[in-house]
C-alpha cells in the first residue's frame, strides 16, 4: 500500500503503518493538548490513546493473520490504517468455511479487548458518573465527560473504540471482513465467482450511501471511508475474477516459448544490444542448462548505472524470484506477479526452463478468454 512505513515484523509478517496513523496520533495529540487545553501532558495523553487504538488494529489484523497462517495461508504484511488494516495474504483461503473463519476472528478480538475492559471500568479510582456512564455518553455522541485527561476516559475509550472497531468491520461491504463474510455465506449457495460480484455490488452500492451521507452531512470521515470501501471493492472484484478467468488454462497452455535467455558472464552491454533487438525486458539467467537467475529491465538499469555495460550480468541478476511449473494453473502466475511485484515469472517444467510469461503476455491471455463465455481453449485437466 502506497504511504506506508514498515515498523517491525512479527510471525515472519511485516508490519507496516499507514501515514493516516501519524495524522491521527498529530491531531489527538492537537486535539487534548490545545483544544482542550491541557498542555503537555494532554498531548501525551492524547498520543497514547491512538497507540492504543493501533495496539488493538494490531490485535486485530494478527487475529485474521494467524488464523489464515493456521489454514495453510501465507500472509506477507499487514498494512495498518486507523479503521483496521490490509493484510496482503499470498495465499488467501478461498474455501468459504475457511474463510469466514480468518474474517470472523478479527472482530472477535476486539469483542474479546472490550469485555476483557469491563472489570477496569469498575475499578477506576473516583469514576466520573458510573462505570458505564462515561461509555453511554460517547455512545450517544457526547463525549463531554472524556475530554479531562482521566483513567476511566481513557478505558471508556479502548472500550468503545474496540467495540466500533469489531461493528464497523463487520457491516456486509467488501473489502471490510462482514463483506468477506457475506461472499462466504453467499458461496455456499452460489459459485465463488457470482458470489463475489454480488458482495461487489452490496459494497459498492452500500459506500455509495455512504458517501452521499457524508456529502450531506459534511462528515470527512464518512466521504473516505466510502471511498476506500468503494475502491476495495473494485479491487477485490476485478482480482477475483482475474484468478479465476486465468485459472481456467494451465500455464503451459498459454506460453510463449521462443524467450530469449542470457548467460551469468554476458556482459551488460550485450544484453542491452539485445533489448534493442528483441520484444523482451526481462530475460532468464541460464547457467550450464539450470536457471541461475532473472534479469529485469531495472536490474539492467541500476547495473548499467552502478558497474557499466562491461560488467557481467550476474552481479546485478536477480537471485532470489518465484518460479512456476507448466502444469500450474495460470491463474498462479497473476499471484505471484502481484505479490512480489514483478512483470515477469520463468516457467519450468522438470527443473528445466520451458519459457517465461509476461505481464503483457497475461494481461492479453485475461483479455482473451474474458472476451467471452465459450471455451476458447480445451479446458485444463
Ligand atoms: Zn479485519
């Protein structure tokens, strides 16, 4: 996700912090600090309220990855946005049981913070008007009684942050987890596919009204939340029906075989002569009849900057890059390319090189079989 930071990593899971995050943390810290002037310690104050709203997304996005991680899924990072967060999962289990599951126990978390807050609320020193008082007011949009800097604010917060956290991921509209739930209620009625076109259109429509009340009512918060629920769900839409359109052929159905390949000890210089030559940007590293490595149009580059076009391809070569066998559905070339963000993934076939699929060469195979429904290719076995 674009204007993200990476913080750390737990679970082989990165954790990244969307710039949203320090916007907030700025404005609460402004918000106790000034506007409610209480100086220093408001700021702080203030502060740590938003650290521990992001220690409950934290919960929360761990809960759906670790869950995932459980049914055999690899999630690479999690992305955390003041409102919950993205995890990018390399493989998501598409199984619904499955899959309502890992969306479930996320809300579940925060559920489980809020009641687990309860006892706290009863234990405050001096509790400004009951235990649930100071919680039923900011419920009802009142939150006069919070402003001062005090215990049971502060858990009267984590307590209602943590319950609007689990209902407002839970509302049907994807990509929030209740889309997610619903695709998964509607796929055991329907094809996964139809399903998810429907919780597109339900997202869709749902941030529409959204955005329209927030319009009318000039709530901010309201316009971009229904913009970032409106864009999920294209996204998820158009991923969906791209992985299963592509699943339909296996990756040897659909490969271009004449790629051209380089050697470890070609010079730079060479190959660039060859891009100039050939319809072709990347180009398989092959050494001794083995694929020793990929070189991309930016290895290229950064190498011709860095050693000039005398130096040899393996010392700018990529050495580390996913591969997939000829028999693999294609549709697993489309996630391998978008989880490692790269436009090109060698095909082989018994350990030895077959070719190579583009994202050129897949976006126009998609076109291809998305242009109608009748089989173009005899269906894979
Ligand atoms: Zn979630």
């Amino acid at each position: 996700m674009k204007w993200s930071f990476k913080v750390g990593s737990v679970f082989g899971i990165e954790l990244r912090v969307h710039i949203t995050f320090f916007l907030i943390l700025v404005y609460a810290a402004y918000l106790w600090g000034s506007l409610y002037g209480e100086g220093t310690a408001g700021a702080i104050y203030g502060s740590v309220v938003i650290l521990a709203l992001f220690v409950c997304v934290v919960i929360h996005e761990l809960s759906h990855s670790r869950m995932a991680q459980y049914f055999g899924g690899e999630v690479s990072s999690i992305t955390l946005l003041p409102i919950g967060g993205v995890s990018l999962m390399k493989k998501m289990p598409e199984e619904p049981t499955r899959e309502l599951l890992v969306s479930l126990v996320g809300p579940l978390s925060n559920v489980i913070i809020a009641v687990l807050l309860i006892p706290l609320l009863y234990l405050v020193p001096n509790p400004v008007d009951g235990a649930f008082g100071a919680f039923s007011r900011l419920a009802a949009g009142n939150g006069d009684v919070l402003i001062g800097i005090s215990a049971q604010g502060f858990i009267s917060y984590m307590f209602f942050i943590n319950l609007l956290l689990a209902a407002f991921n839970l509302l049907p509209a994807f990509p929030l987890d209740g889309g997610r739930v619903f695709r998964s209620i509607l796929a055991e009625r329907m094809s996964y596919m139809k399903a998810t076109r429907t919780a597109v259109v339900v997202g869709q429509a749902f941030a529409f009204i959204l955005g329209i009340i927030g319009i009318f009512t000039l709530n901010i918060i309201f316009i971009i939340i229904a913009v970032f629920i409106y864009m999920g769900a294209e996204q998820e839409g158009a991923g969906a029906e791209m992985k299963s359109t592509l699943a339909q052929l296996k990756v040897g159905q659909a490969l271009a075989r004449d790629t051209k390949t380089v050697a470890p000890d070609d010079r730079l210089g060479a190959v660039v002569n060859m891009v100039m030559h050939e319809y072709q940007e990347d180009f398989p590293v092959v050494s001794g009849g083995e694929l020793a490595g990929v070189l991309t149009r930016a290895n290229l580059i950064n190498g011709l900057h860095s050693i000039g076009p005398d130096g040899p391809v393996s010392q700018v070569m990529e050495k580390d890059f996913p591969v997939v066998s000829a028999d693999a559905p294609f549709s697993d070339v489309y996630e391998k390319m978008n989880e490692r963000r790269i436009k090109a993934v060698p095909v082989l076939e018994d350990g030895h090189l077959l070719g190579m699929v583009t994202l050129e060469h897949l976006s126009e195979v998609f076109m291809l079989l998305a242009s109608t429904d009748q089989p173009l290719i005899p269906a894979a076995k």
